[in-house]
C-alpha cells in the first residue's frame, strides 16, 4: 500500500483524467494479475460513449468489406491468454504503467480473413472511436494479435475498451487501440506512422534516425522494500517482479551493495507473456543505508542494462536496473 495525494492509501495513481491516466501501484501488489479498477489506464483522448450495438469494418486491401456485430464472430475460436500489458513510456519503479492480466477474445487475424485480404498487404491500420489510430505490420496480427473483449474474466470495462480492443501480447501498449471500429488492411503504413512512438538516435554526421520500438524490454523491479523506507536488522524479505515480451525469465538476480555483487533469487517460472513474482532473503547486519538493486534476464539472453542507452534521444522502453535504498536501523 502506498498515499496518494489526499492521504489515502491506494492501489493505483490518477496522474491525468482528461485524457485519463492511471499508474497501479506495484508495492501493493500480492497475485499473479491486477485487479481490474488498478489496471493500469493510458488514454490518448477522452473516453468515447458507448455505441450502440458495436460495430467493427474490415475494409481496405480485402476482397470483401464487412461490418461485423459480435454475434457475426460466435463461430471464431474463443482464446485465453494471460499477458504483461505495459505502456512504452513506463518508468522504472513501482507507480507504473504496467499491468498483467488474463485476456480473452478472438484471434485478430481470424477476424480479418473474413474479409480475404489481398497477397500484397503489409499493414493493418487500427482505428479507435477515441480517434487514435496506429499502423501494425500484417504478421503481428499472426502472431498472437487478438480481438480482447474480456480482461480478468469480466467484460472490458469503458476505460479499457469496451467493448473490444486489440491487444499485442509481448508488445509495448500504444498499438493495442481500444474502442475498435475500423480496421483498413493496406500495403503502406499510415502517413506519419514514423513520427511518435520510435527510437530516436543521433545521426551521422548530423540529424536523427528514428526506428521502431522492439518488443516489451526484459524488466523486473522490486516491490517491497520501497525507496527511503527502513528495515530492521537480520534477515530481510525482498520482493519483486519480472517481466520480458520476448520470452519467458530465465534469471532474475539482486544485489544488495549497489550492484557490485549479485545473486539468484527464486521465482516460479510463468507463461511467456506472464510476470513473474521473485523474492529473496537477504542478511542486513550493518545499520545505515543500504542500496538494492535487481536485474533479469530472459530465455533470449537479453538482460537489463546497468543505465540508459546514452545515445538514445527518446523517453521509450526504459529498463534499465530498479534501484532502491533503504535505512537499516
């Protein structure tokens, strides 16, 4: 548990509500997925109403537009996945724009071949009622794209979608667009799809080279104790989470001098797109400050770096070791 502005203590942060933006709290964290009113909230615009019934059009590159209700989709596969959703500018820490959860719909790409889309499509156009839109490449709607209408067995909430999403597993929250009403299956990405939500670099000689995000960065942070906190010596419990939208955890370590030495700590392994929750005992025997830190590693061998790229000129995919410092008394 932690205060939030007014004193009280709370599960998540209300930063913004108009466009709504809402971080969970992770050191009050205690389950394998957040409760839906701490799911984390990044709005890009206001909330649309509902409308009345749904609707979604496939149209664009496709040999047959459709107008699809949800009754149209009955005969698709229902599918279950639980997954890490996380915001590309979540920061490291434990107010976070990060969540996991048990996410249920179609396959995206079931839906879109209805509509038979034509060989030389390379991009699928996402529209929101909100107004938001985003190009993805075709094959990510192969790999695992769904059309998500219930989170955590419930119906999507307003605020999350409703009535339907996309949703990426292992991909940064900016292309999962909610309040889905139109898809355009095209052969070139939207104008402008090169302009927010890339890695920037310097260029040589000069300028700046923009390239897109990779998958979710392998990222683990540590939940209890919380920076600035005191803890009575002997034997303290540390505890954390890990996440990477590539792969499974294959490694999480801790070090509790700064980050000179490390050691394993335990965690039950989850699915690939899961976070995992890790703990360690540690011996605190000196009083004074001590400065913990955690790093994971994933079954592709990508590991958190010590510090930010210094090359990097954008404020995306940050996962660079969780440090925090706690007074022994």
């Amino acid at each position: 548990m932690s205060l939030n502005a007014s004193g009280l203590l709370a599960e998540h942060f209300v930063i913004s509500t108009h466009p709504l933006e809402v971080e969970s709290n992770l050191a009050s964290f205690d389950g394998p997925y957040t409760a839906i009113e701490d799911f984390y909230v990044r709005n890009h615009h206001d909330t649309p109403p509902p409308s009345a019934p749904p609707m979604l059009r496939v149209e664009g590159e496709v040999a047959k537009r459709l107008r699809l209700a949800p009754g149209d989709l009955t005969h698709i596969k229902r599918l279950q996945l639980s997954a890490v959703l996380e915001c590309a500018g979540n920061p490291v820490g434990t107010s976070a724009l990060v969540s996991n959860g048990l996410w249920e719909g179609w396959s995206l790409w079931d839906v879109i071949e209805l509509a038979h889309p034509s060989r030389p499509a390379m991009f699928v156009h996402l529209f929101g009622r909100d107004g938001y839109a985003r190009s993805i490449p075709i094959d990510r709607t192969r790999d695992g794209g769904m059309l998500a209408t219930h989170l955590n067995g419930r119906r999507l909430q307003p605020d999350h979608g409703a009535p339907w999403r996309a949703f990426f597993p292992g991909w940064y929250g900016m292309d999962s667009v909610k309040w889905l009403e139109r898809i355009v299956i095209s052969a070139s990405a939207l104008p402008n799809a090169d302009s927010e939500y890339v890695e920037m670099r310097p260029a040589t000689p000069i300028g700046i080279t923009r390239g897109p995000l990779p998958r979710i960065e392998v990222k683990s942070i540590i939940t209890f104790p919380v920076e600035r906190s005191a803890v009575h010596r002997g034997k303290v419990e540390i505890r954390g989470l890990a996440w990477s939208g590539a792969d499974t955890i294959a490694k999480v370590e801790l070090s509790s001098d700064g980050g000179t030495n490390w050691h394993d700590v335990e965690f039950s392994p989850g699915n690939r797109y899961d976070w995992v929750l890790w703990r360690a005992s540690v011996q605190l025997s000196q009083p004074g400050t001590v400065d913990l830190a955690c790093r994971a590693t994933d079954a592709q061998a990508r590991t958190q770096p010590a510090q930010r790229d210094a090359e990097r000129l954008d404020g995306y995919a940050q996962n660079w070791y969780h440090r925090v410092q706690v007074l022994v008394v």
